[in-house]
C-alpha cells in the first residue's frame, strides 16, 4: 500500500494539504494517508474529522514521515523531513522553485521534487492548477481587506441627508486573482477600472463590467506569451503606460496591484510621484509583497502610509482564508496524484511522459531537471 505523509505546515502557514474529502478520495485509490496530529487544526480540519475519513494519526512529524512513498505539503519541506521518507519518495508542495540556494540540498535527498507552480497551462490540468485557485482567494481577501481600511462606504448611497457617493476601484494586473477582484469590488458596489498590458484581458475586464485602462499600440497587441503570461514590457511602452495610469490613479480609492512575472521580481506599477498624486485616505493592497511589490513603498508583511496613502503588503493573502484555500489547495493535489495511480490494481504507477508529470518534475535522481531552472 502507497503510505502518503502529511505533516504540519510552519507556523506562518495556516494552510494544510489534505482535507477530510481529500483523505477519503485518496483512501479510494488505495493510499494510506498519514497526518501528524493537530496539524489540520488551523484549517479546522480535526484530527476527529480526518480519521473518520480514513487518515491515520500520527503522534507527531517522525512517525508520520517514517518510510512514507508519498509528502504533501503547502510550503516547500526540508532536507530533513525528506529523508526520513524512503529513498526515491515523492515530494509535491509550492516548492519556490526559482530559490536554487533551497531547492539544491532538497534535489541532492534523492527525491522525485514535484513544484505545484510549475503546473502546465492546459485544459487537462485546470483542476490541478494551484496558482489560480489560491489568487482567486487572493483576489477576492484584498478588496475586502482594501475596504476594511478605507474607512468610506464602497457603494452610492441615497439617503434623505444626501447622497454618498461611489467608492473608485483601479485594478492593476488582470490574471485570476485580478479578475476575482474585480468581480468583489463591483459586488461591494465600487466604480470598477483595471490595466493589464496583454490584449485578451480587455474582453474579460468589460465582461465584468468594469472599465479597460491601457495604451493600446502594436506593442500591447503582442504582450502575451504563448502560456498566457505577460511578456516584459519595452521601456518606451512603460513609459507611456505609466503616464496613462499616473493620470488614471490620481482619482482612485483603491487599488490592487497583482502584477507578477514567472521568476523574475515585481514589476513596479506605482511610483512615489504617482502616491504622491493620490487622494489622502486612498489604500493600496500589493498582491506582489512576496516579490518586492508593484508599489514603490510597500513594505513585506506590513502596512505602511505613504504621502497619506495605506499601502498594504500581505504575505500569503489566500492563507488568511485557510478554510477555503487548503479546501481547494487540497483538491488540486488529489487532482495531480490522480496521475501517480493505477487505479485497478491501485498501487503507484508513474507515466514520466505525462507532460503535466514532466511539466512539474523538479528535481529527480538527486539533480535539478526542469528546463527553466537550467540556468536559474
């Protein structure tokens, strides 16, 4: 039987790999799911709740990884908790690939190193796709932390003693997490605009009702790549996007920057000329903190002011959602390892083919195999 260990996350990661749902589907393909006790509890996921759906609770971190096939986790592990797997095991969290300094000792335990951000771009894999389900969370906890800070109403209101007027929402970066704000800040009733330097987004940003903001040229025509990603942008198409959105910004009350780049740092969106422009009271939220932030100012982990504006930088916004996120965090990984099992002799059986098993394979046989951490 396919022994799979999960074990507590650290403690500024309230997230978990399984669920109750996810234990008894992974029973189903014939695995024997091994937690480390309370270490659901964050997620509310019991130790009660996850034995009656099949787990088995260890007393703590050795003996749920002891000669484990299988470690699920939300963050990327140490080198020590993979070696007290068997030799050749299989690994599958948000590893942060990109960092090699961490990945290098994992890659050299032996372990087949799976990295959920690596998930391939195709239809086959949108169940699995990490990435999204969790900014789609994100997207969503920012504009509700965004208008816990404003401190006005987000909504026109008409009232016998005047009218309140609508809250201005500017949206910077249009992937899912962008489109989900978007979808909240015009349920809350704010005047919704939003900017994305690739062409596809216009459609999606007026499907939801919100206003397009962008300089539309024949370089914004070609700013996608082929896996749906923004392509860097030239300094003379930043510069005038940024002139277009220094002139937009100046009468916004909030904005969500979402703005990444696969491996490389945030791009910066909002300057300190363009904060200084805004209105006193405004509130940023920086979805990119973890990477240096689209704002000039933004502070990792902190909430700052900046010529009279909140600037926001969380730190894993969708864990601040851990029901939610480790709910569908979960979902993606059963969905993955789906793909590790034969399902009618129920044992492990690994196509290396599979280009979504290729597309995530990090690490294999003690050294670093995926193409783009060739030269990272």
């Amino acid at each position: 039987m396919v022994t799979i260990a999960v074990t507590a996350e650290a403690p500024d990661e309230p997230r978990f790999a399984v669920s109750p749902e996810t234990v008894k589907k992974l029973s189903a393909l014939g695995a024997k799911v091994r937690v480390e006790a309370g270490a659901g509890g964050r997620s509310r996921f019991s130790d009660d709740a996850l034995k009656a759906a099949g787990a088995e609770i260890a007393a703590g971190a050795a003996e749920a990884l002891s000669g484990a096939d299988m470690l699920l986790k939300v963050r990327r592990p140490s080198a020590d908790e993979i070696r007290q797997l068997k030799p050749g095991a299989i690994v599958a969290a948000i590893l942060d690939p990109y960092d090699k300094a961490a990945i290098e000792p994992l890659a050299g335990t032996g372990a087949n190193l799976f990295s959920m951000e690596f998930m391939p771009r195709i239809s086959r894999a949108q169940s699995m796709d990490v990435l999204s389900s969790q900014a789609n969370l994100a997207g969503y906890k920012a504009v509700v932390d965004a208008a816990s800070l404003f401190g006005q109403a987000l909504p026109m209101m008409m009232t016998a003693a005047g009218t309140v007027p609508a809250a201005k929402t500017f949206i910077m970066g249009v992937g899912v997490a962008g489109l989900q704000a978007i979808a909240t800040a015009r349920r809350l009733g704010s005047i919704v605009s939003a900017t994305d330097v690739r062409p596809a987004t216009k459609e999606q940003v007026q499907s939801l009702g919100a206003k397009f903001i962008a300089v539309e040229d024949d370089e914004f025509k070609q700013a996608q790549t082929a896996a749906g990603y923004a392509k860097p942008m030239s300094a003379e198409y930043q510069a005038k996007q940024a002139a277009l959105v220094a002139e937009h910004i100046k009468n916004q009350d909030i904005v969500i920057t979402t703005a990444l780049i696969p491996g490389r740092p945030a791009p910066k969106l909002v300057s300190a000329a363009m904060l200084a422009a805004m209105k006193p009271g405004s509130v940023i939220v920086d979805l990119a903190a973890e990477r240096g932030g689209n704002v000039e100012g933004t502070v990792p982990g902190q909430t700052v002011e900046v010529s009279g504006v909140k600037i926001v930088g969380p730190l894993n916004l969708a864990g601040s959602v851990p029901v939610n996120a480790s709910s569908l965090y979960a979902k993606n990984l059963y969905a993955f390892l789906e793909l590790f099992f034969d399902k009618k002799e129920k044992t492990l059986k690994v196509n290396w083919d599979d280009e979504i098993i290729k597309g995530t394979l990090v690490a294999k046989d003690g050294k670093i195999v995926h193409p783009n951490l060739a030269s990272a």
